[in-house]
C-alpha cells in the first residue's frame, strides 16, 4: 500500500513549522502518488475498484508483465487497473486537500502562493500502452496546473498551450531571480490577464525518452512526433504499446484522442512544425551535458527502471 503523500504532507508541515515569522520561503513537495504501483488504501480501493469481475492487483510487476505481454489482460481487467489509478488519484487529492486545511490555519488568505502541477501522466490502454515514459500522446504530456493566491490571482480558466519549463520561468520570475538559460515564457501576463493578443502561435515541445527516443512539436491545434527510424528503437512505446510509425500528425481539433495519424499527407502545418522541430532539437543539444560526466551507482539505477524513468 502506497501511503507516501501522507507521510511527505507530514514532513512537509514539520518544515514549514520551523520556519521564523520573518522567513520568505520555497518549498517543494513531490508526492509519488498517483504513480505505480497503484495500491491504493483498502478503503479507497473497495470504493473506486471492487473486484467484481476482476481481481488483477496493480503491482508495478505486474504492469511490466502486462507491458511486456507477459501477462495477457481482459476488458474487465482493464477496466480495474484504470480504476485502480483512479483510487490513487483519489488518494493523492484527500491528502492534498489534508495538507492544504493545515496550510490554511498556518498561513492568512494571500500570504502563501500555491501551485499544484504534475511532472508526467500515464498510459491506461488509451493506445494499447500501460505506465509511462514511452510515447508522447497526450495521456502522457496533458497534465494539471493549477495555481492558487487569493488577492492575487482572480480565479478562471486559461486555455493557452503551455508547459513546464514555462512554470519554471515563472517563479524564477516572482523571485526577481535572472535565468540562466532562456528556456520557458513566464506565464504572469497570462495569469494576471495582461497578455497582449499575439499573432505568433504558441509552439510546445517534449521528447521520450530523450532526444533520441520520440520527440514532438505541437501548437494549439496540431502535433507532430516524429520517432526514431533504426532497428528496435524504431517507432515510439514499449511492448503492447509499441507503434512502428516513424512520423504521427494529429488535427487535434478534430482527432483530440489521436487516433488518425495524417502523417505521410502534404501538409503545411506538417512542414512548419517539422522545421520548429528540428531547430528546437539542434538547440537542446547544444545545452545538453556531455555523455559519460557522471555515473549512477546500480541500485539507483534498478530503482528508476522500476519507476519507469530508465528504459533499455
């Protein structure tokens, strides 16, 4: 049973608690729930996932079986392992909001700035695929970000395409920090409604596992992932997931689940991306460290396999 929120919520308040009334702090709290494996408490798994018409657990052993097609699955037994992660999504939001009741006795209306994001999200069978870190479909890039400030922030919606590097620029921002690198837009002018209108769309990026897995270009309505082209790093995913297309282009307008690839169709929209694209790689590579600077003992490494942030 994965009950670290609580336990990092926990951790994270004793911190705060010893903070002097005089103190501007930063605090980073990075919980592993929802995450594999999915073990939710009992009671939130009896709630969201019974086993009525299966009783497949949520091991991370046994989603790499299901992965690797070790371990063949039904549509009921689907349907509980998606439920199973919905349990820790469950899980995960009641100790947030836990964490957030003793924040809000700690802390007056405007005196704290919160905000909750997401580093990834997960493949539940939307394209075949199980857990995370092999395909850039947007069950894996469409994450949550909300921020919170009373007396700062008026609550709304925005809907402008955005990603983390730009959440990155944006505290560094409200720290009066300078970057050192020109990565991400800050996203005050959004927020606080003061963006002017801009002809230029906005282009996002991202990469999995890295720049020579599967990377992608995406503006606010369509997305192109182009995949590696030799031998067994053909394509992009892993095991049932695995699709050995070499390009994908997406109307999201009108395909948003992605599931008609235009590739291989004369596109304008196709040629601009693809030219972004490439530019955005040359650029990420000329910052990237060089190979062979550091080592990871084998232990770490075994434990971030097991996450699914190393793949081999």
């Amino acid at each position: 049973m994965n009950r670290s929120a609580e336990l990092l919520h926990r951790a994270a308040l004793d911190w705060i608690d010893g903070l002097l009334p005089t103190d501007r702090a930063f605090l980073y709290v990075h919980t592993m729930n929802p995450h594999n494996p999915y073990t939710p408490p009992p009671e939130l798994e009896a709630r969201f996932a019974p086993h009525d018409l299966s009783a497949i657990d949520g091991r991370t052993l046994t989603l790499t079986a299901i992965r690797d097609r070790r371990q063949q699955v039904s549509e009921h037994d689907i349907e509980r392992i998606r439920n199973l992660y919905g349990a820790c999504v469950a899980y995960n939001d009641r100790e947030l909001g836990r964490f957030l009741d003793d924040l809000h006795r700690r802390f007056e209306p405007g005196e704290a700035l919160l905000i909750v994001t997401s580093d990834h999200g997960e493949e539940l069978f939307e394209h075949n695929g199980v857990l995370h870190g092999y395909t850039l479909f947007d069950e894996m890039l469409h994450i949550p970000l909300i921020m919170s400030w009373p007396g700062h922030i008026a609550p709304h919606n925005v809907e402008t395409l955005t990603n983390t590097l730009d959440l990155h620029a944006t505290l560094v921002g409200l720290a009066g920090a300078r970057r050192e690198t020109p990565a991400g837009q800050s996203l005050w002018p959004t927020v606080l409604g003061d963006e002017a209108p801009s002809t230029e769309p906005r282009l996002t990026f991202a990469a999995a596992p890295g720049l020579d897995g599967a990377v992608m270009a995406r503006s606010s309505r369509w997305k192109l992932i182009q995949a590696p082209r030799g031998g067994v790093n053909r394509g992009q995913g892993h095991g049932r997931g695995r699709s050995w297309d070499l390009a994908y282009l997406f109307d999201l307008e009108t395909d948003p689940g992605e599931r008609h690839n235009r590739a291989g169709l004369d596109s304008l929209e196709a040629a601009w991306l693809r030219s972004r694209l490439m530019a955005w790689i040359e650029t990420r590579r000329a910052v990237q460290p060089a190979a062979g600077g550091s080592q990871m003992d084998s232990t770490t490494k075994e434990q971030l396999k097991a996450l699914g942030y190393v793949v081999e």
